[in-house]
C-alpha cells in the first residue's frame, strides 16, 4: 500500500509513474488526498472542540469551588452544545477514515524507475540469457508424452479426484518432485535462508498484507466457511510472520525460505499453452523471501536474481532473464525479473521463476517496521523470488535431456534422485 504522504508530497510524479504500468484510474490520486485533506479538517475540528470543552471544564470547576454556581451553569450549558458536536465528528472521520483506506488500496505500487515502459510480454527486456539449447533426436517428443512413456504422472486419476489441473505424481514422478524441493531448499539454506514450513492457508489479513486482496480475489481458492484462502506461494504466509512487528536495525536482513504447495485458480486458461505442466491449478514450488533495510533493498534484488541465476546453471537449463514491463507487472511489485527455461520440445520458453522487490508497498500494509541506527522508525522493505517453480522446470528437464537411453539427469540431482537416469 502506498503512503500517502508520497501522494499528497509527489501527486504528478505518482501518476507519471502509474501511468508506465497502464492504471487506468490515475484520478484516485486526487481523491485520495481530498479525502486526507477532508479527514485533517475533521480531525482539527474535533481537536479544537475538544480543547474548547476540556477548557470550559476546568474553569466551570474553579467556578464552583468559588461559590459562583450560576457563572459555572451558563458555561455548562456552552459545554453541552459542544460535546453535542463531538460524536457527529467522530461518525464522520470514521466514514471518511474508511473511503480513503477503501480507496488507497486500488493503486497498485509505483514502478521503478528501472521499470521499463510498455503493455505486454512482448515488451519485455532481455537482460541476458546462459546456458545451450539442445539440439533433440528428429524423434523427441513433448512432455506430457515422456510422462506417459515413463509413467512418471497420472493426469486422468489427479482429475477423477480433484479435476483438471490436480495432477498425480507417482513413482519416478513423485520421487523428482522429491529430489527437486529437496535440492532447492539446501541449496537456499547453504546461502544463508533459515527454512520455514508455513501454512497452506491464510486468513484475509495475510492475504491483504501481501497485497493479494482485493487485487486477486478470483485467482485464489477460498474456504468460505472459515474465511481461509490457499496460498498461491509461500510468499504469503511467510512475509507475514513479520506482520504487526518492529523489529532491530541489527535484525536485518531477515531471509526465509520455504516449500509449499501452491493454489492457483488460473481461471480461463485454455489451449496448447496449458498442456502437460504448463499450466496446472497445483504445483509445487521453493520461495525465498527478505526483508531488508530499504537503502540495500536494490543490492539485494541483484543478489536473488544472482541467486536463482545460479541455481539454473546448475540444473544445466537454458535460460534468460527478462525485465518486466509496466504493463506486465505484478499489483504490488516495483520491479520484477522473470527468469524463463527453454523447452527443447516445445522450442518455446517456459516461466519458472520471478523475483521481485516491492520496497514498502507490503510492509506498510503489514505495519512491519524497524528502528534505524537512529532510532527513527521506518517502514522495511521486502523482496521475493521463485527457487524454483518444479513445474516447468520439470518439463524442460524431462524434454532437454530425453535420449534413446532414458532421461538424463544433470549431476547434482543424482545423489537426491538415487540415481543418474530416469529409464
């Protein structure tokens, strides 16, 4: 959520950047900071009408223990009238209280300056790309066909159960799953993540907090008798363990990682692009989250795509990293990388990770805080990124590496596969 002392201080500037992520109502920008102006009038009204009884109150006492009861009954009278006006002023302040807040929460963050102008993924900028597409037998075959060959996941039987989109890993299939989370989350506590296990659930604090409500109400499966949502990443219930919390300069950076299921309604998909893995309503995944002192939040960010970068390289996938455009970013980041594999099979690129800083813009809506080496308190900043999406990643791996031989399997996943093949 954005401050609104950087609307009221920066209204043109605002809107400018607003304008390179495509918002369409740069116009709330001016309501949000009538209503703030609407809400300090009341609020001094009601700080003056207030002073003015608690003066009269005083007095009306020195009236009485001087004898003088008539003097201290005409003032009462004075008093009454005012504190009459009191409660008006409270209802009102509330009200407006709450229309700005209501209001202030449909802007999404400002985009960097970095942030690069344009409405779609074509727009996007390639920032660099590593490692070598490989060149497939004339005979290879997409995913979702290796999957059958090696019986590796059941897609009819995931939809009998659940639906279309809930696949059943088995075997071989579950055991990469396995190997891969395992991996992952190693490979981000050797770089110093302390690892969590949250929550597949959150309530509507938490899902408000990291500015998934009310921007992405219908992309989430939501729990109606209790109020719960599933999480679409871990990124929800881990950021906000630091929720409602100060913390101490010396505290920072705080960095998380987590496994998770992940919950994602993706209402609409359709078509080749949703076949296999590409697409499907339940995926697992491995997240890094922290939360850092905002004049290192831009170093970090390097740091995390650095992260997940080497990551790629060592599961020997062809990748590039892309800098989102306005018109492709998310509601609450600043800036976001995405990182994308190539799918030999499917000679396309396949998402598999984003990595995003959203400087104040979720926690000021956790109230997450800290003390600077001043003791000034400020609002920290967070930054999250996929490491990784298994997914796609699987797709690519299974794609990549297919052979007459069975499916290789790059080196570092041996130990945790058991084995250097799937054949």
């Amino acid at each position: 959520m954005l401050q609104v002392s950087v609307l009221r201080n920066n209204t043109e500037e605002v809107k400018k950047r607003l304008k390179v992520k495509h918002f369409g109502q740069p116009e709330l920008v001016d309501i949000i900071v009538a209503l703030d102006n609407e809400r300090k009038k009341l609020q001094a009204d009601f700080d003056a009408t207030q002073a003015k009884v608690n003066t009269a109150s005083r007095e009306i006492g020195k009236l009485m223990a001087g004898g003088k009861k008539e003097d201290a009954e005409s003032i009462k009278n004075e008093v009454a009238g005012w504190k009459a006006t009191l409660e008006p002023l409270k209802e009102q302040m509330a009200k407006v209280e709450k229309e700005l807040q209501d209001t202030l929460v449909l802007l999404p963050n400002l985009p960097s300056a970095d942030v690069p102008e344009g409405k779609s993924p074509e727009e996007n900028v390639v920032v660099r790309e590593g490692g070598e597409k490989p060149v497939l037998a004339a005979d290879a075959v997409p995913h979702w066909d290796l999957i059958k060959q090696y019986d590796l996941i059941d897609f009819e039987t995931g939809a009998k159960i659940t639906g279309s989109g809930f696949p059943l890993y088995k075997g071989k299939g579950a055991k990469l799953q396995r190997a891969l989370v395992q991996y992952f989350l190693n490979f981000n506590t050797d770089a110093g993540y302390t690892e969590y296990l949250p929550p597949f659930m959150v309530n509507e604090a938490s899902a408000f907090a990291t500015g998934q409500l009310p921007d992405k109400e219908g992309q989430m499966y939501h729990a109606t008798a209790d109020n719960f949502y599933l999480i679409p990443t871990a990124e929800v219930p881990v950021t906000n363990i630091y929720r409602d919390t100060i913390l101490k300069w010396e505290e920072l950076p705080i960095k998380m990682t987590a496994y998770s299921p992940c919950f994602r309604r993706e209402a609409g998909s359709f078509g080749k692009d949703v076949r296999g893995l590409n697409r499907v309503h339940q995926f697992e995944k491995v997240e890094i989250i922290q939360i850092v002192d905002p004049e290192k939040s831009y170093a970090v960010l390097d740091e995390m795509v650095a992260h997940v970068e080497s990551l790629l390289v060592s599961l020997e996938l062809p990748y590039r990293i892309l800098r989102l455009c306005g018109g492709d970013m998310g509601f609450a980041s600043a800036i976001t990388y995405d990182f994308e594999v190539f799918s030999a099979a499917q000679e396309r690129w396949l998402e598999v990770s984003s990595v995003s800083n959203f400087e104040s813009f979720q926690t000021n809506r956790m109230k997450c805080r800290y003390k600077d080496a001043a003791g000034k308190m400020q609002l920290a900043h967070s930054l999250n990124g996929s490491s990784l999406a298994l997914p796609r990643i699987v797709a690519c791996l299974l794609e990549n590496n297919q052979s007459a031989e069975g499916i290789r399997l790059p080196q570092v996943l041996h130990a945790y596969f058991g084995a250097e093949k799937i054949g």
